[in-house]
C-alpha cells in the first residue's frame, strides 16, 4: 500500500521524542504515540516498520498509525502527540422540545398507521414546525432517555 504521509523525522525531533519516552514524566498516550512515531520513521535513523506491525505491536489498529503520521505531518510533532479532540454537538431538542415529543408519541397514531415509528415523530415534529430538523436517531435517544415505549 501506498503511504500518503512519510515519515522522516530529523535528528532533533527523534531525540525529543525519544526524551520524551525515557522521561516517564508525561501522559500515557503521549509515551505511546511517540513510540509509535519513533517505530515508523523512515529517516536514517529510524526503523521503518509498517503500520501493520506497529499496530500489532501497540495493540492498536492500522489506522490509528496511519492518522497519527497524518498530525504529525501536517500539524508537528507536539500536536501529534495530543489526542484529537471532540467535535461540540449542539442537542437539537430542548426540554420543550422534548415534552412536544413525547406528547406526539404518546398520542394517538396518524390514520391509517397502527402505531407511531420513530422516522414518522421526526416528521411529525419537523412538520408542526418544532425543531427545523430532526433525525429518527434522536428521537429514539430521547425517548430511550424516557423509558417511553411505543409498542
């Protein structure tokens, strides 16, 4: 396989990650990710092993190395060493919101329907012009947050 981002990592910064290792001082992952890094530098030094291998040997997957080399490359090595962080999700129901949902699921079904469905709520509530949007995924966490069955 053809690898997008090689590594080549220069003297300095084999030594920093090295440093880095042997200090013992720093969090778990940042050890193990320069490990992992220091194992896949095609530079001179470096043993260049495949990602394969050093995933095998970190219990970890091939693509774990892969976007780790990919950070490293276009970020540098200190925020290759930090692990990536959450994207923010906006809740799209409120607690108003949540009460319309659950008094619309509580209800009787439409006609012609023998009961409510989860992607039928969701349109229900975008159709009363509650929410702009909404996924049959979060209707179904919400209403598993209440314990509400609709069967």
């Amino acid at each position: 396989m053809n690898k997008k981002y090689i590594i080549e990592l220069t003297i300095e910064e084999r030594k920093r990650l090295e440093e880095l290792v042997d200090a013992g001082k720093v969090a778990k992952h940042k050890i193990r990710y320069a490990e992992m890094l220091l194992l896949v530098d095609q530079g001179d030094a470096g043993p260049a092993w495949p990602d394969e291998r050093v995933a095998k040997a970190f219990r970890a997957h091939r693509t774990t190395i892969e976007r780790l080399r990919k950070r490293l490359v276009e970020r540098g090595p200190e925020e290759a060493l930090e692990r990536q962080k959450r994207r923010n999700y906006v809740c799209k129901l409120d607690g108003e919101a949540e009460a319309h949902l659950i008094a619309l699921a509580c209800s009787e079904a439409p006609a012609g329907r023998h009961r409510w469905t989860l992607r039928l709520l969701a349109e229900s509530m975008v159709e009363l012009n509650i929410v702009p949007e909404l996924s049959y995924a979060t209707v179904r966490r919400t209403l598993k947050k209440t314990s509400l069955s609709l069967g």
